[in-house]
C-alpha cells in the first residue's frame, strides 16, 4: 500500500506545470536584427498544487492554489 503511494508520488513528481507555455523558437525574416516574442505575461505566475490520497488508494481532487 505505502509502495504504490510512493510510486504515485514520484509518478506525479515527473509531470511539471508549466504557467508560461512560449515557445523557443521563432521564424522572421532574413536579416532583422531583432525579434519581438510574444509573450502570455505569466512569467512570475506561481502555482502550488496539493495532492492526496486515503489509506484505501483512491486518489482525492488536487488542491491548486494560485500564488
């Protein structure tokens, strides 16, 4: 039982949440010599994200708090 909450824990620990999804490419034309990236604004955003489960296995809702 505390293995398969432990191999859920680190399971969840893999999957990170990313606030700012800009890409790391762009395309522009030949030449310029700057390039404006759009940006979503988000880039100081935090979000905490609390996850549990009872002793029987099921997994409860997350809790996610926007800091």
């Amino acid at each position: 039982m505390i293995a398969k909450l432990m191999s859920y824990v680190i399971q969840v620990r893999r999957l990170p949440v990313w606030c700012n999804m800009v890409a790391e490419t762009t395309i522009d034309a030949f030449g310029k010599r700057s390039t404006t990236l759009k940006t979503t604004g988000h880039e100081k955003a935090r979000v905490s994200v609390c996850l549990a489960a009872k002793a029987e296995e099921t997994k409860l809702k997350p809790m996610v708090y926007s800091l």
